[in-house]
C-alpha cells in the first residue's frame, strides 16, 4: 500500500491558486505503520478556536512568513499541534488542493512516519490549544467508495456541496473528507 501511494501522489505541488481573497494553508496527511496495513492519522480541533472549532482535521494552519514552502508549513503546524518531530516524517508527495467556503487554499502534503500506530501515540503530544485529541485509523475504513457522499448545507452565500465520510465518529466532512477521498481514489485506482 505504501508503494502504491508513493507512485501515485503528486510529485510537486499543482501552482494555480485561484483568484480572489484566498488564504493559503497546508496540512499533512500522515499515514503509518507497516507498508501493507496503513493507518492515517487525524486531529480533532479544539472547541475553542474560532474556525472549524471541534471538526476532524489534518494536523496544519495557515502559512507563515517564515515558512519557506508548502512543505515546512505542514510540518510545522505537525509539531506545533502534535509534536511530531519533522525529521522522522518522509515526505512522499502531495494531493491535489482544495477550496474551503471559509476560503482557504488547502495543500496536502503526504507524508509517512515509519512507527505503529501505538508507538506514535506513545510519542505525540497534543496542544491542547490547538488539538482535543489524536485519532489514528486503519486506511483500510477510507478506501470503500461508497462511504463517501455529497452533502448540501445552506450558507449566507447560498448552497454549497461538501465531502462526507459514513459511520465515521466523530464525523469527518468538508476538506478533510475530500482530501482522505484523494487518497482513496489513488490506492482504488492502483488495484
């Protein structure tokens, strides 16, 4: 599994930003384990923060000044939420961006920490200004196509569509949800 997604993930990050008031934030979509039984690690937002409050998500932020690229920006955030040291995390290529209603630019950057499951949560430690808790899941739940579905939900700005995960809890929906279905698609379409 490990090598379908190292052969199938972007080697370099699509350029085009869209036009308008965007901000652009990265995140890191972190898989673990062994190569053929992968788990994919997911943070749970801390109730008070002022956007996406309390929603599952991939450790990241928006970029910094001092973030030279896409890259030490997923990583940084990685530390700073979950104390994942950057210098173990192999970074294997990146998703395709996603567009946010809240309008951020979001770029997946796909990386692998070589330790089971059990050894990470041994290791990561949650800020618990940033992060409620760590959830960690086999990949295995993610690659059933039919578990994921279009959602409609009204906004000041009118309707809009988003990703959802089935029997997923807490849930997972919104670019979370359609950038784990980026990484479904890969491994489906490697079979």
């Amino acid at each position: 599994m490990l090598g379908q997604i190292r052969s199938r993930v972007l080697s370099e990050l699509e350029s085009a930003v869209p036009s308008g008031n965007v901000r652009l934030a990265a995140v890191l979509c972190l898989v673990m384990g062994e190569t053929n039984a992968l788990s994919i690690l997911l943070t749970k937002r801390s109730l008070h923060l002022n956007e996406h409050a309390g929603q599952m998500s991939f450790p990241g932020g928006k970029l910094e000044r001092s973030d030279e690229n896409i890259v030490d920006a997923a990583l940084r955030e990685a530390e700073e939420e979950i104390g994942l040291s950057s210098g173990e995390v192999e970074i294997l290529g990146f998703l395709s961006p996603v567009l946010t209603s809240t309008q951020f630019h979001i770029s997946p950057v796909v990386g692998y920490l070589a330790k089971t499951p059990l050894l990470a949560m041994q290791q990561l430690k949650v800020n618990l200004l940033e992060v409620e808790e760590i959830v960690i899941s086999p990949l295995s739940l993610y690659l059933k196509p039919n578990c994921y579905h279009l959602k409609e939900y009204e906004t000041k700005n009118g309707k809009k569509n988003f990703w959802a995960i089935r029997n997923t809890n807490p849930p997972v929906w919104g670019a979370t949800a359609a950038i784990i279905k980026q990484l479904s698609e890969i491994l489906s379409a490697s079979t």
